[in-house]
C-alpha cells in the first residue's frame, strides 16, 4: 500500500461539517467585515473600502469565498506478487491553474510483473471559508435604506454561497473520478493518470467559477436597478 498526497489548493473567490464513509470532507466557516454608514452612498463607499482584497483582481470586493481542496489517494498493485508495503514518496508539482496550486507526493516507480496498479481509495477534503459584510448601523438608517441593505446582503450572501456550493460539487466529482480510474500496469502511469484527472477537473472547476461570476455580474445589476426603480418610484408616491 502506498499513499499519494495531495497537498492543500488554495482559490480565492469574488464568494457544519458534513463527513461519511465515501463522501468528501467538507467544512464551511464564515468571516464578517463590518461597514458603516447611514445612505445607500455611505453603503457603497464602505464596501468598496473595507471589502476582502482579492489577489486575482487587486481591488476589494463586497464579500469573498475561499476554497482550500485537498486530499489523499492510496494505491496498490495487485496481481502476482502483491507489494505489501509501497512506502517510498517523492515531491513533484501539479500545473499551476488560476491560483490554484496542488503538490503530489509519492512513489518514483512501483511496478511488478503481472500486478496491475489500482487506486484503492481517495479522499478529497474542502474547507470554504466565506467573508462577508455587516451594517452596524441598522437602527439609525429610514427604512428604504434598510431594504436596500437587507436585498444588498442578501444577494452578496447568496453570491458566496453559490461558489461554495460549486466547490462542493467539484469535490464530490473528484472523489468518485479518482475511485473510478481504471488500474495501469504500474503505479507511475497510475500516479500520472490520477495528476491528469485532477488538472482537468480542476480546470473545469475554475472555469464554473469563472463562468457563474460572468452570468451574475449582468443579474445582478438588474436587480439593484430593479430596487432603484422601487425606490425612486415610492418617493415619487409621497411627493
């Protein structure tokens, strides 16, 4: 038996523990930045200036998810003389993706004639850690500044949660896609279809991301001019 790690990758996002036999380890955690401010302007300028930095873009943004994605996989060669203990690692880097950084560890070459090498179990693990904005000045504000924060945060938590829940979905298909690989003749060539299979689910992981903050950016302003409407509209009613 023998164990390739894969090391902590890290993505930082404009974004209770659920644990089973064989399902991802997943952990989400929440982080608030406080604003203040008593006009929708006042909101805008605090979350443009206390907002979580994001290396990716170099500005500050009204929330943010990071995902840590890691894990282990164990390998044996089965078939004639099985190898009881294939211990012997080695550090070698994955591609660097968008961010996202993954160092495997493992053995140089395993290999025995007639034994085929087999992924025996993986492990993914994700820990989501999500930022977001609180209003300290709730109490002080008129109303329609009130239901612009509460569609405001609502929307930013909504966002974040959203990256999240694709996270956890990427993990899930990690997992099952590294236990499904078929065996190689040795465990170099399994170790090298494994690095493969988790660049290119990583990939397509970057790319969902990338994708829903594409389709949300154009939502979301309709959205707030939707609440300017109403609320241009109400002061138009009192006049």
């Amino acid at each position: 038996m023998r164990r390739l790690r894969l090391v902590l990758m890290a993505l930082l996002l404009c974004a209770s523990a659920v644990t089973s036999a064989s399902a991802p380890v997943i952990t989400k955690t929440y982080s608030y930045f406080d604003i203040q401010g008593l006009t929708g302007a006042d909101l805008e300028r605090e979350l443009s200036r206390n907002g979580p930095m994001l290396d990716q873009t170099g500005i500050r943004h009204p929330g943010a998810t990071r995902i840590n994605l890691g894990g282990s996989v164990d390998y044996k060669l089965v078939g004639k003389g099985d190898c009881a203990d294939c211990s012997a690692r080695k550090p070698f880097p994955l591609s660097l993706l968008d961010g996202l950084v993954a160092l495997i560890s493992g053995a140089p070459h395993l290999a025995m004639a007639g034994s085929m090498c087999h992924v025996t179990n993986a492990k993914v693990t994700l820990e989501t850690h999500l930022t977001l904005p609180r209003w300290k000045d709730r109490n002080r504000a008129d109303r329609e500044t009130v239901l612009v924060w509460d569609t405001l945060s609502s929307d930013i938590k909504r966002h974040e949660e959203r990256h999240a829940e694709i996270a956890r979905q990427y993990a899930r298909k990690l997992e099952k896609t590294l236990e499904a690989l078929h065996p190689e003749r040795d465990c170099k060539l399994m170790e090298a279809k494994v690095e493969a299979t988790s660049n290119k689910i990583i990939e397509e992981h970057a790319a969902d991301q990338q994708r829903f903050d594409r389709v949300e950016a154009a939502a979301f302003e309709r959205r707030m001019l939707r609440m300017l409407r109403f609320r241009a509209e109400k002061q138009n009613n009192r006049s």
